[in-house]
C-alpha cells in the first residue's frame, strides 16, 4: 500500500510535470488562486521511496469549529485504473483525518460515458429526449465503471447534478480530441473539417471581415475584465473580480510559463472577443470567455476559440476542453444554446465519474450540508 505525506510544492510540481497530463485544478498554483481555503500537497510513496501519486487538499473550514471539508477538485492524481483504490484512498483518509477533516470530497477525473456530436444533434431534435442519459452513449468506459463501483464499495457518496451544473466542478463536459482513437494527431485540416458548416463559415467570415486575434500579456487583463463584465450583464451570470484573474494569470505562470495565455480578438482595434486557455501538458482547456453585443456578426468568437485550438494542436495537446456543459438535451431549456454552440466545433460530451463524499464525522457532514443549503 502506498504511503501518504505532505510534499513541498516543487515536489508537487515536478510530479504533475511527469505525467502527461492532470487537472490544473490539482496544480499546486491553484492553492494560491483559491487563497480563501486552507491548502496541503500531497504525495504517495512505494516501497522503494519514489513519489508515485500528488494531490492538491483544500481545506475549508466549518464556521465556529476547528474542523474542515478536504477537497480534492478533479483529483487526487494517482493510478485511477488500480484494482484495490483502498490502498490509494484509504491512507489519504487517514491523513486527512489527522488533520482535522469531517469529510473528503474527491473528483475522480475518469471518463464514464462519451457521446457523439451526431448523438446530440439527434437528441435535442427529438422531443421524447430531455436528457443526455437518455440515449445509449457511443463508448462506455469499462475502467470508469470499475473506479464508480469500487468507490460504492468504499463508503464514498456520489455528488448528483441532476440536469444541471454540479455545484463543485463539471461531471459533463464537451471536448474536442486532437487525435484519432489510434493515437494519430490530427492536423488543423481535420478538426475543421469536423466542425459544422456553420462553425467553418463563421471562421472563415471572422478571417474576410479583419478579425485579428493575438496573445495578450497580464496588462490586457483589465481590458479582458471589462469586455468579461459586459458579457455577465448581457447573460446574467455574477463576473468574478479583475484580481481573481490577475491571481490566477501570476499563480499559474509560476508553475509553468505556457500554462496561462490570454487570447485577444480584435476588429478595426475594437476588442470583440477575449478567452482565457490554460493547458497542462497534453490537455488543453477553453477557461473564460468574453464576447461584446456590438459587432456579432463579424464572428469574433468564433476566430479566437479557433486560434486557441489551432495552439493546443501545435503544443501537441490530445485534447481541447471546453469544459463544462448540464446534461439537458430539452430544445426549451436556456442551457441548451450553450451545447449547441460546443457541439458546431465536431467533437463529443464525455461524463466523468463527477465528485464524490467520504463523511468521516457523520454529524459535521450533516450540518454542513444544512449550512451549503442556507448559503444557497
């Protein structure tokens, strides 16, 4: 059985740089863009001393006690495909519990279910489908399955999102692979002839209109902040601060230099689209996004997203994530625009096991949960 420590951050870093890819949510800069939680780097040892798991612990703590929700987003990073993930987790437990948690909520970051594009087109066609798991997926994961029952086993709760947006981090997500199911990477050519016609008409509309999309540095995130702002105005969604962004630009360019990059979408040198992308190793993620109401029709948003996937091909990333999409296939609902928008780029929704609970004060669990629902 591995055993668990803490780890100093270059130890935690050096680990993630290793593999091929993890979560960014289990980099150890994220610590630092989640300032309000306590936090601790984890690693797992074998036998023979060398590290062989990471993890990222934030600790939230109960109000008036000394006690703490551990919360591992989309981790912990160790070998989800073991047969006995007691020897992994059940160690953690016990050196949480030493540190003063009442529960542990895990993101296994292990792909369940996969969807086609063509699968979803069908689905939200069809007014007998209101939801993703409603038609018979396009791959099943035998190992996804295994980890979901083996965690069953364990005691661990799972976290429902029924339909909607799960209130820590996405268990449906859509996704764009750059490679073929070999392992073959696919050139520019490929992923835009697997997009829609609407999405290849409104890059190539974005190129004839003079769209230009560049890097932006830390000093464009103010700009970025206030196209950001007027985009939660017009859709109705609360922005985060100016500083929120700035942490995370200096958080995560400290662990790698390529990790964050700001993308600008100009036209006529009027800011028509702004994304944040953040990419570790081979996965590469769409993080924010910003459009103005002023000048659609010259398909900003379309020219960046597609110079933010045209980067993770040449990084060699494996993947473009768009993160999260809610499981609702039902034409009538307001979420449903924003798969169908996804959906144009050609690639697939792929379910992830989702977050899980491990109460080990029953009674603490209990009231924090009473206490999550009067936040609200």
């Amino acid at each position: 059985m591995p055993s668990v420590r803490p780890i100093s951050e270059d130890e935690h870093r050096e680990h993630i740089a290793s593999l091929a890819s993890a979560s960014f949510l289990q980099t150890p800069g994220w610590s630092r863009v989640k300032a309000e939680w306590g936090h601790e780097s984890l690693g797992w040892f074998d036998d023979a001393g060398a590290l062989v798991g990471s993890a990222l612990v934030l600790y939230r703590r109960l109000p008036k006690v000394n006690r703490s929700l551990a919360y591992l987003p989309e981790g912990p990073v160790i070998d989800w495909t073991s047969d006995d993930l007691g020897a992994w987790l059940t160690p953690m437990t016990a050196h949480l519990k030493r540190q003063g948690a009442f529960a542990v909520r895990i993101g296994p970051p292990v792909v369940t279910r996969r969807w086609s594009t063509a699968q979803i087109k069908q689905g939200i066609a069809d007014d007998d489908v209101r939801l993703l798991s409603q038609i018979a997926p396009a791959e099943r994961s035998a190992a996804g399955a295994r980890v979901v029952a083996q965690l069953h086993e364990l005691g661990w709760r799972h976290q429902g999102v029924e339909g909607g947006f799960a209130a820590g981090q996405p268990q449906f997500v859509f996704q764009v692979p750059l490679t073929d199911p070999d392992g073959t990477p696919r050139t520019e050519d490929d992923v835009l002839k697997g997009m829609n016609q609407l999405w290849r008409r409104n890059i190539k509309k974005a190129a004839k209109e003079g769209v230009e999309v560049t890097l932006g540095s830390r000093d464009d995130l103010a700009e970025f902040h206030a196209l950001y702002v007027h985009t939660a105005e017009r859709d109705h969604f609360t922005p985060r601060p100016l500083r929120y962004f700035e942490v995370m630009h200096d958080a995560l360019v400290a662990d790698e230099p390529d990790r964050f990059k700001l993308w600008l979408g100009r036209h006529e040198g009027d800011l028509v689209a702004a994304t944040i992308a953040i990419r570790v190793g081979q996965h590469a993620w769409y993080s924010y996004g910003a459009s103005s109401t002023a000048k659609r029709e010259v398909r900003g948003s379309n020219a960046v997203q597609w110079a933010m996937i045209r980067d993770a091909i040449s990084a060699g990333a494996t993947v473009y994530d768009l993160r999260g999409i809610t499981e609702t296939l039902d034409a009538d609902d307001p979420h449903v625009g924003l798969i169908q928008f996804k959906v144009g780029t050609g690639g697939e929704a792929v379910e992830y096991a989702g977050e899980w609970d491990l109460p080990i004060s029953r009674a603490l669990y209990a009231a924090f949960g009473i206490y999550m629902k009067r936040r609200g």
